[in-house]
C-alpha cells in the first residue's frame, strides 16, 4: 500500500518528483516480526512521510541539458 505523503503545511502532496532523496522530513514506520519458510526477522514497514524542507539531491545524476553542449557536431561525415 503506498504511503501517505503531506507538505510542511499537512498538504498532500501529488507530484511524485517532489519527494526524492536528499530532501528533508519526517516518516513513521512501524516494525514487525516474521516467521516465512524457516526465516526469521525484524523488518520495517513505511507508513507515512512528510516533506519539511527541499535538500541537495543525493542521486548524483546529471540533468540532461548540462550533459550536452550547444554546438552539433557533424560526425557523419
């Protein structure tokens, strides 16, 4: 089930681009116990998260137009 997302403001927020690593909030989580096929453990479920502040992107991606200069080259030739 996908989580909650809210603004500062306890906006939701629609955009999917406006959440991304690197930018600052506050999530809660509940954590539970499993016993599957002789596996046992602790996992973390995501319940809800709230975007408090924009942040420097962690991704390390460039964006499109910076990869690329100005000038076309006519390497066909």
């Amino acid at each position: 089930q996908r989580p909650g997302v809210i603004d500062v403001d306890k906006v939701e927020i629609m955009d999917v681009d406006e959440v991304y690593s690197g930018c600052y909030g506050r999530v809660s989580v509940n954590f539970y116990a499993y016993s599957v096929d002789g596996n046992k453990g602790i996992a973390c479920g995501l319940n809800n998260v709230q975007k408090l502040a924009d942040g420097e992107p962690l991704s390390g991606r460039s964006r499109a137009e910076d990869d690329f200069s100005d000038e076309v080259e006519d390497f066909l030739k």
